[in-house]
C-alpha cells in the first residue's frame, strides 16, 4: 500500500468492509435458497389406495376422476399413494408399482385434459 496515498488503517477498513459485504452477501443468498428451493409444495389433491380400496383423499377430486384412479388401483390391488400438483406434474408412493403408475398417469392424462376438441 505504500505509495499509493492510503494509509494502513484505511486498507484495512477497506479488507474488513469487503468481508463483511461478502458475509451479509452470503447470508442473504442462503436464506433466500433455504425459503425458495426447500420449500414444500402442496398437492392439489392426494388419493390413498390399500389393496386397492380407498382409504383417503383430500383436496377437490372430481367423481369421474375418483372413479378411474380407483377402476386402477382395484385392478391391480395397488397399495400407496397418488399426489397431483398441476398438469403433468404428479407423486407417487414407493409401494406403487411401474405399471400401475403408468395407469394412473394415463387416467390423469385423459381425464384431467378434458374431451377432445374437434381439428
């Protein structure tokens, strides 16, 4: 620092102040990760099969709907849990099987999506 018109003291402030802006700088991109990327989204609906029975639900399940999910799970004597988030976006529990997944994501698919418009 020696020629260039700053004392010692001011070069470290200048250390000390930059350490500082990086902590509270760091700080503010872990709280901000820790409230957006950890954050549990909620299902729009949740559907809970035993044997393939019904045992639960909650959130607005329409009949036709209901009535599908459970046509699969009986079939296959599914046990677990379906999760709907939004359009293509479900959950499902470990104990569903690959194929019995792939029922329920057709059933979603096509009943979810409506009738087909005329093209």
């Amino acid at each position: 620092m020696a020629g260039d018109g700053r004392s010692p003291a001011a070069g470290y402030a200048l250390r000390v102040l930059s350490l500082v802006a990086t902590a509270v700088l760091v700080a503010l991109i872990v709280r901000v990760v820790r409230r957006y990327a950890f954050r549990r989204r909620k299902p729009i609906f949740e559907i809970a099969f035993e044997d393939g029975h019904l045992t639960s639900f909650s959130g607005p399940i329409p009949d036709r709907l209901r009535r599908d999910l459970l046509g699969v799970a009986r079939e296959g004597e599914v046990s677990g849990t379906v999760c709907y988030f939004s359009p293509g976006e479900y959950a499902f529990s470990a104990d569903v099987g690959e194929g019995a997944e792939q029922r329920f994501r057709n059933v979603l698919a096509l009943t979810l999506s409506g009738p087909p418009t005329p093209g």
